[in-house]
C-alpha cells in the first residue's frame, strides 16, 4: 500500500517535471511571442490525454501537438493577453483618481482581470476535448464559470498558491510552476466539466487519473 502511493507520488512528480521542461523548451522555439500559447496547449492535450502516464509523453508527441496547435492556440492566448494588458492598463489608470465611484470601478477591473485569468484556463481545457469555433469556446468558457462560481473561486486558488510558491521558490519556474497549473486546475475543474459533458451529451474521464 505505502509502495503503491509513493509510486504514484513518483508518476505525479516527474510528470509533473516533464510536462513543465516541455512548456519552457516550446516557449523558447516560438521566441516566447509565439511559443507560450501554443506550449499551454499542448501541455494540457499531453495532460488530458496520458494522465499521469510520463512514459507517454513523449518529445515528438508534444511537438507535433505544438505545430498542431499553434495558430488557434496563439490566437487565444493573444487574445487574453491583449484583454488583460488593456484592463491592467486601464486599472492603473484608474487608481491615480480617487472618490468612491472609481474605488468601485478599481474593484469591477480587478474582477475582470482576474475573469480573464479563469476563463483563459478553461478555454484551455475545453479547446483539447471539443472541436469547436473560438467564438462558441469562449462562449462555453463564460458560462462554466457562472454555472458553478465555487469551481471559479477553486481556480483562483490554484493561480494564488502557484505564484505564491513560485515567488518563494523561483526555480520552479523551470520544474513545476506551469505544469502545477494546468494539473490542479483540471481537477478542480472536474465537476463543472462533467456537468458541462452531460449537457452536451458527450462523455469525458479526463483528469480523473491526472492527481
């Protein structure tokens, strides 16, 4: 039993390590500009696809998935990207004024950006299971927030704890940062991704092995 678990712990682990070298070493091929989106994406399809099975995980797999992935995949990480640099921008703006209709403008923004971060990961998620356009994906990726709110407050969560682990511990940028992410947000994703399966009338166990 105690043999079974550290195993499994083994499997997470280097998954874990694995996935993450990945995302860094596609990031760098499209100069950062052009490879971090893609990267995300190909991560989360190696992910929902293999679980925690690092054996599967394979270099050539993850490339041929980044070249796959790459101009949808660019399109809506630029897309957030943009959103949220405008917002933060128009947040900075914002709080050089005071009065209390821009304190309550202040708080609607940091609403918005931290939406943008939520909706951006399950438009990850949902991109690698259903083939289906931008427009509808962001659609379904809006309204899984608001059809369960407590999955939105988890993913917060896992933002929080990621960053604040990796600003206390910055070498795992390299080793577990990105990784951690998307293995943490699938699963506490899970639920309301389920209900979402059922009500399109299809049938997904993805994360289900992944923690």
């Amino acid at each position: 039993m105690v043999s079974s678990g550290v195993q499994r712990l083994f499997y997470v682990a280097w998954t874990m390590i694995k996935l993450n070298l990945f995302f860094i070493i596609g990031s760098i091929m499209g100069g950062f500009i052009l490879g971090i989106g893609p990267s995300f994406q190909s991560m989360n399809d190696l992910l929902t696809t293999n679980g925690i099975d690092y054996q599967k995980m394979t270099w050539r797999a993850f490339f041929n998935l980044w070249k796959q992935n790459f101009k949808r995949a660019n399109i809506h990480f630029w897309l957030f990207s943009v959103s949220f640099f405008v917002i933060s921008y128009n947040l900075y703006l914002s709080t050089q004024l005071s009065g209390l209709i821009w304190l309550i403008i202040d708080f609607m923004l940091v609403f918005v950006l931290l939406l943008l971060s939520v909706l951006y990961i399950y438009v990850l998620l949902y991109e690698t299971k259903y083939e289906i356009s931008t427009l509808n994906l962001l659609k379904l990726a809006f309204i899984s927030v608001f059809l369960q709110f407590s999955s939105f407050l988890k993913v917060l969560f896992v933002l929080a704890s990621v960053l604040a682990i990796t600003w206390y511990f910055k070498g795992l940028i390299l080793f577990a940062s990105f990784s951690l992410l998307m293995m943490f947000s699938g699963y506490v994703t899970k639920d309301i991704r389920e209900i979402v399966d059922r009500k399109l009338g299809t049938n997904d166990s993805a994360y289900q092995t992944t923690i």
